[in-house]
C-alpha cells in the first residue's frame, strides 16, 4: 500500500502550459472517426467515445472553437449518415457553451456504433470531410483534423453494388476492374465452377484479388489527398493528426510511427502530402488520447493543457473509499485532474488534512468521467478521495494536468558579461551567497519566483527543476544541472569560448521541472521562458613562437616566421585575414608583425635588426596572446670575413695575373646572399679588374677572382683598394661593406722552358695515335655451337674476347696481326675446362684458321664449336671441301 501510495505521489506531477486560450477566432477542429466493426472488438468500452467528450469539456471551458465530428466505414450512398454533428462554434457564453456540448455529447453516443462494413478512407476524405469543412473554406481559421482509425483501406464496394446495382463514385472509376474482376471470382467461388471448385484455390484467389482492390483504392486515395493539398488546403494552416489504434495483432509489427508509415498505405500518403503528425495507441492510453496529440497544435493553440502525464489505475471494491494523496505544486494557476470509470458510478473529492475543499468545480457528472479544475489553492499536500457508488467492483483511471507558472529574472549586481578570454571560466548560480569564484572571469546570478514574487521554496518543484546551461563555443556543454544544486553556490563552467569568435555572444538558460513517468520516461511541469545573457569573449587565444624556437639567438635581418597556434576560440573573418601584433627592442625600435590564418594557425614574417626583442602587449586586434611574457629574444650581428685579408699578386709586367679571396658571410639555412664589386681604385701603372660584378655567396665561402695587370715596375706594392658590398637576396637593409687591400710584387721573366717539355708530349702522343690505329680488332669474326647456333664474338671493336654461353669464361680469344691481316688466338682460362683445337689438347695461346674446330670438355661433358673468320658456306660448316662436277646423296636412316 505505501509503494502505491508514493507512485501517486509521484504520478500527479503534470505538464504546463503557457495560456494563451483567449483567442480572436479560435480554430476549427475535425474529429474524423473510424466506425468500422473491427472498433467492436479494438475497443469494447467505447473508450473513444469517452475520450471524446472528456476532450471537449477539458479544452472548451471558454468556447470559441468550431467543432465538427464524422464518422465513416463504407461508403455511404444516401443522405449524409457520416455526418455526427456538424462543423459548429463553440460558443463563450457559459449557459449556451453547456447546451451545445451537451448536444455534440450526445450525438457522439448514439451516431458513433462501430457498426461499418468498411473503412473507406477514400469515402472520409473525398465526401465526409469536404462536405464538413466548407464552412472553413470561407474563413481563415487554423483547421485540425483528428483522423481515428485501427486499420487500413478497405474499400467494401463489392457488396454496395451487388446490394444496389448502381454505379460506383467517379473517383473509384479507375477501379471498376479490379472491382469486377473480385465480383466474378465471388460470384464463381458461391457457385463452385471451374477451377474455383477446389476450395484451398477459390480462397487464395479471393485474397489475391481482394488485396489487389486494396492497392488500387490506396493508389487513388494518394492522388486525392495530393489533389486536395494543391487545392483546398494550399496556403492554409492545417494540421493532420493520425491517431492508429494499434490491435494486440499488430503490437509486434509495429512499435513507432515510422513502422505505421511503412505498413500502412493511408498514413504514408498523408505523411508525403499533408505532412500528418502520426500517434500509435493502446487501449490503455486510449482514454487520453486526444490530450496527447495536443502537442501538434501547440505552436497555434493552447487551451490551458500540454499533454497527459500518466494514468493511475485504483481499484475500487463495493461502495469501498480510497484516499490517494497529491501535491499541488507553488506557482500552480490551475489544476485538473480527470478520471475515467467502467461506470459512472463514482464520486470523487479533494481533502486538505480532514476538512475537504471548498470551490472545486466538477464536470461530466453522469457520464463515465470526471473532470476537477482546482484553482486557487495554496501548494501543498492534499487528499483525493474516490467513493464507489455501485455494487461492483470497478477500476478508476486518474489523470491529472497542473498550470504552473514560474518566473526568473537575472540578478544584475551579482552578474557580469565579460569580457571572458575564449578558453576561460564562467560561473552560473541560482541566488548565490558569496563573491563569484576568483578563477571566473564572467559569471552569471539567477534568481526564481513564482508569479506573485515569492521566492520558489516548494521542495517538489526544487528536486524535479532541471537547468540547461548553454555557454557560446564550448567543446563540451555542461550537462543539465539540479535546482538544489545551484542554490546559494556557484558552479564553475570551464573552456568557455573555445570555439567562439571575437564579439559578443550568449549564454542560454533554459529551465523546466520535469517528473519521471515511469521507466525513463518524463514529462514537463513547468517550462521557463529563455533567458539570453549576453557574454563578451575575447578571442582566440594564442600561443606565440618564433622560428627556429624563442630563447635562441637570431640573425640580423634573419626572416623569422611568427606562428600563433589557437589554443581556444576561432578567428573572425577580419582577424583571419590579418592579425597584427608588436614587438619592441631595447634600442628603442619597434616594429608590427601581420598574421594570416591558414591551415589552422596564424602565421606572419618579419626581419629585425641587431637588439633584444620583446612581444609589446598581449592583446591585439581583440586576441590575446597567452604567453607574452616568453615571447623575448635576442637578434645578433651577422659575421662576415675575407680570406686573405689583402690579396697579393706575384709575377711579371705585362702579365695578366689572376689572384682571389674568399668571402665568408654567416647565413640561415634557408637564406641566400650575393656580394657585388662596388668599385676598384688602383695606380695608373697598374689596371686590377673582377671577371663578374656580382657573385652568389656559398655558406662555406665564395672566391671572387681578380686580374691584376702591373704596366712597368713601378706598380710594385699597394697596387689597388677593391670595394665588396654583401648583402641578404631581396633584404637590401642587410647590406654591409668591405674593402680589400691588393698588393703587387713585381718578378723578373725566366727562359721559357715549358715549349720544350710540350713539344716532347706532341711527338708521344703521335706514336701512341699511330699504334692505336692499326692494331687488330674484332669484326666479322664467328664462334658456332656446332651447326645449330650461331655467335657473333663479343666485344667487337676490341681485341680480346672471352667467348661461349654454354661454358662461361672458359677460354679467350686475341687478335694479333696487323688491322688487314688479323689472326685470331685462343687460349684455356679456366682450369674446369680442357681445351681441344683441332683435336689436339692446347694448354697455351693456339693460331686458329678459318673453320677450325674448338672442343671443350669437362669429365663427361662435351662441347663442340667452329671459329670462322667470316660468314661461313654450306660446304663450310658440313666441313666437306667442294667439288664441281661431283653427286652428293643425303641418307637418312630410320630406326627400326
């Protein structure tokens, strides 16, 4: 009994709502219901009807709503029997309000019988609903249409037109096949002819062409439902709610509105062109049904409810009285609770301790419910007692809906809006005591309130209100916190602004009390409007490095890379495409770095001279820059040298002498330098010159040559001043000079002794020339593998040869002899190989004439060859001299 009791406790948590129920026109609203037989066994309690009428007193307690219920099976031939009560307004005044629902009450009760033969969706949609809405069309209302059914397009034509011989509805014209052809399989079947006889085929026949009407009926309902979207609902706010009443048969094949849109043809069609809202259920929520759908009108009606929470079922003995307790919750405008009955006979009452409630209003006395609307009332615990009045046992389902309304205002001395560097704290509390926590560079203070300004103490609302805290460009969001969480202390966001932009953005607040429903499911109590703070960020943060890394000393005029690498938040457009920052030197120079952003990181050159560096600032072009005081560095004087210092030349008058020095200049791996004569002063007995004016210097050192020509004697010693000028390729203001001394010691001309030695090269080089042309070399020389292959010898052009592919490097050929008497020579190189000429063992060089026969052999192998000095004949390689005149026979021999 205690568990019961708290799951009532807990239970009677229920949804709010922000009124708006005050409207000029209201909407008009079109319950479309299905009433085939199949609703017999689908809902036996008439349940839908119930939820129907309960519907209409809980929303239509100030009227101003057009009301209209069908229903529809099969078609309908004569009169207007789809018609339960017409499209009708609701009306504000009090006496006629009751009247008129108490008229569509009772139509609903006597019209709605579950007696169809059918469930024509084509009939509710081309007939029953144009006809009910053209009242509509004239006005411009929003229009709902609640569509209830538990099946699918089942036509039911056969029987009207075999029962009444007339003719089918124009839009069913393109069916009138598939119609006649079921026709004529019935009428076979009752007969008994043909193949029909056989009762197992008579059957399966009947469902294939019954199934196949249904897929025509479907086909046709799809255009009319796009041909009435293009038309009578074009431009207009409709809502199509489709309510499925799912059968214990079909709870396994479909479970979410997404299986009923696979499986059921009508409600595809109504998805794809009406953009119908699909709702699956039960018979245990049918009672709250039409609550539930609530939701789809929510954006344009709002009649004091959201939607259902949970159904309690108490049951109840004979004339037994059960107490459940409930809460109202601080803050609550008004409170009903409805609750259904197998009978209508049940009383039911609100306690506060053991006096009961005065001023409750009661609505649906004599019907099967009961509806309670509690306003006023203080929050609290109360009781609800049920008194059975019959002597039956009986079940009571309660459901039960609150209107609370709550507000929330920003606690502006305890907050403030940044600035908040990207990657910074935020802090966030509900009516803090204390200063905001020190790391916190922005923080926010809310305070909570019911509608009268009374602080939220209500303990039921503080355990289930839940806050979503939502801060600009964090990787991660906070997840939602607890009201009691929050109160009187601080929390502390981390990583706010990592993926903001520079400006302002905001921090958004969303509140709602929620309650379980039962497994994991919830509803909302109450909803609190957004709140927007708004929260400037600096961004991004950067990390600064210098190429090759800071600490380390630069070169003069060197060009170092700036990177600054995102550590929190993103570049805006204008920052991305140029971030300027700058640097100060202790000599009092300044200079400005600009930054592009690409692939991920900024990056900018500069050239600085000789001095001690240092980042000025750390904020620029709203970024700050994370570790300024690190960024400093020291920028040194290039070395540059001359090897030799004074370039001394040597030698005769008249003499063009050549001398050079080197020139060293300290460079960057990835620098260039040049050096360029800028003048040359020397004496005028004397003329000193360079080859080039500019020469490209090498990181070793480059030589920069000069010519020095003395006229007389009188040039000896400081014969000239050569001006260099060094500088970095395309970095002018890193250009230095130098100047180098020449110097000229004058020496007497000796006797030419070197034509002599040349002159004795000439006559060498003759005789070398002479032998290398007449040597012998190969050129037609052939070595044969008996008469099967033939070889060229290798090497032609030389005159030695190492010959055969069968034995590699066996023996050597050598051509001695003269260029036009060459006589060729072989010779064993291999001590694997025995060398036969002429069937004579040769050991040494051998002199071979044209034809002679070569073998090699090696234990049981044995090769033979031919050497030739040319092409050989036919007689030549048979080895038989030729005689004219003489007869030549070939005898070939057959094994016997």
């Amino acid at each position: 009994m205690r568990q019961f009791v708290a799951a009532i406790a807990v239970a009677w948590c229920v949804g709010v709502v922000a009124q708006n129920h005050k409207q000029a026109d209201g909407i008009d609203i079109v319950f479309l219901i299905d009433d085939s037989r199949s609703m017999e066994r689908n809902d036996p309690t008439e349940m839908r009807k119930v939820a129907l009428k309960a519907f209409l007193d809980l929303t239509q307690e100030t009227g101003g709503d057009r009301i209209a219920v069908l229903r529809f099976a099969g078609w309908e031939p004569k009169g207007k029997p789809f018609l339960v009560y017409p499209l009708t307004q609701i009306p504000r005044d009090p006496k006629k309000r009751t009247e008129t629902l108490k008229a569509i009450k009772k139509a609903i009760e006597e019209k709605v019988t579950a007696s169809g033969m059918a469930t024509d969706f084509n009939y509710a949609f081309s007939v029953a609903l144009t006809e009910a809405i053209r009242p509509w069309l004239k006005t411009n209302r929003p229009l709902w249409i609640v569509l209830f059914t538990d099946g699918q397009m089942a036509p039911g034509l056969l029987p009207l037109k075999q029962r009444l011989g007339k003719e089918f509805p124009v839009f069913y014209k393109p069916a009138e096949q598939a119609i006649m052809i079921l026709k004529d399989a019935y009428e076979k079947a009752r007969a008994g002819v043909d193949d029909f006889a056989n009762l197992e085929f008579a059957r399966k026949e009947l469902k294939k062409r019954h199934l196949a009407l249904r897929r025509t009926a479907e086909d046709l309902f799809g255009r009319l439902v796009a041909r009435q979207a293009k038309t009578l609902f074009k431009g207009r706010k409709v809502v199509v709610s489709m309510v499925y009443l799912r059968s214990a048969a079909a709870k396994q094949q479909i479970r979410t509105p997404s299986d009923l849109q696979k499986s059921n043809a009508v409600a595809n069609h109504l998805v794809q062109h009406l953009g119908a809202k699909l709702h699956l259920v039960g018979r245990r929520r049918l009672k709250s049904v039409f609550f539930d759908i609530l939701k789809d009108v929510s954006d344009f009606w709002k009649p004091g409810l959201l939607r259902c929470y949970k159904d309690i079922s108490v049951g109840l003995k004979p004339d037994e009285v059960r107490n459940i307790p409930m809460h109202i919750f601080q803050g609550t405008a008004v409170t009903k609770v409805i609750l259904f009955g197998r009978s209508a006979e049940f009383e039911p009452r609100l306690f506060r301790g053991k006096e009961a409630v005065k001023g409750v209003q009661v609505a649906g006395i004599g019907e099967r419910y009961r509806i309670l609307t509690l306003r006023g009332l203080p929050f609290g615990d109360y009781t609800l007692q049920i008194r059975s009045k019959t002597k039956e046992s009986m079940v009571v389902d309660v459901v039960a809906y609150a209107q609370v309304e709550l507000q929330w205002s920003v606690l502006s001395e305890q907050s403030k809006g940044g600035p908040l560097i990207a990657g910074g704290s935020f802090a966030f509390g509900i009516a803090p005591s204390g200063s905001q926590p020190d790391e916190a560079q922005a923080w926010l203070a809310l305070s909570v309130a019911d509608k009268k300004g009374n602080p939220l103490t209500d303990p039921h609302l503080t355990a289930a209100f839940n806050i979503k805290l939502t801060v600009p460009g964090a990787k991660e969001q906070p997840a939602p916190t607890r009201y009691t969480a929050l109160m009187k202390r601080w929390m502390l966001i981390k990583g706010v602004g990592s993926l903001s932009e520079p400006g302002t953005s905001d921090v958004v607040v969303e509140a709602k009390v929620t309650a379980k429903t039962g497994g994991d499911n919830a509803i909302t109590i109450c909803q609190l409007p957004t709140i927007r703070f708004p929260l400037k960020i600096i961004a991004p943060l950067l990390r600064l490095s210098i190429t090759p890394s800071m600490g380390d000393e630069f070169l003069e005029f060197e060009k170092l890379v700036v990177t600054g690498e995102i550590v929190a938040g993103k570049p805006a457009k204008e920052q991305a495409e140029g971030l300027t920052v700058r640097f100060a030197s202790d000599k009092g120079q300044e200079t400005a770095v600009t930054m592009r952003f690409s692939e991920g990181v900024f990056r900018g050159e500069t050239r600085l001279a000789a001095g001690r560096w240092h980042l000025k600032g750390d904020m620029f072009d709203n970024a700050k820059v994370s570790n300024a005081e690190k960024v400093a560095f020291a920028v040194r004087e290039r070395r540059l040298s001359v090897e030799p210092g004074r370039v001394v030349f040597r030698g005769f008058t008249k003499d063009k002498l050549k001398k050079a020095f080197t020139v060293t200049y300290e460079m960057a791996d990835d620098e260039e330098a040049e050096a360029e004569i800028a003048g040359i002063t020397a004496k005028r007995s004397c003329k000193v010159s360079a080859a080039n004016q500019r020469f490209d210097i090498m990181r070793e050192g480059t030589e920069i040559p000069l010519e020095l020509m003395a006229e007389t004697s009188e040039a000896a010693g400081d014969a000239a001043t050569v001006e260099v000028k060094v500088r970095l390729k395309g970095v002018p203001q890193s250009e230095k000079t130098l100047k180098v001394p020449v110097v000229y010691e004058y020496v007497r001309r000796p006797f030419p002794w070197w034509m002599v030695a040349v002159g004795a090269a000439v006559v060498v080089f003759l005789i070398v020339l002479i032998w290398a042309l007449t040597r012998p070399v190969f050129t037609e020389q052939q070595f044969w593998l008996r008469t099967e292959n033939q070889y060229l010898l290798r090497n032609l052009g030389k005159r030695k040869a190492p010959a055969t592919e069968q034995a590699p490097n066996s023996v050597l050929f050598v051509l001695k002899g003269s260029r036009k008497k060459p006589i060729c020579h072989i010779k064993p190189i291999s001590s694997e190989w025995t060398l036969v000429v002429n069937n004579e063992r040769a050991e040494r060089l051998v002199p071979l004439k044209h034809g002679s026969w070569i073998t090699l052999v090696r234990g049981d192998e044995k090769l033979d060859y031919r050497y030739f000095d040319r092409q050989p004949t036919e007689w030549e390689l048979l080895g038989v001299p030729y005689e004219p005149g003489e007869e030549y026979f070939l005898i070939i021999e057959e094994e016997p």
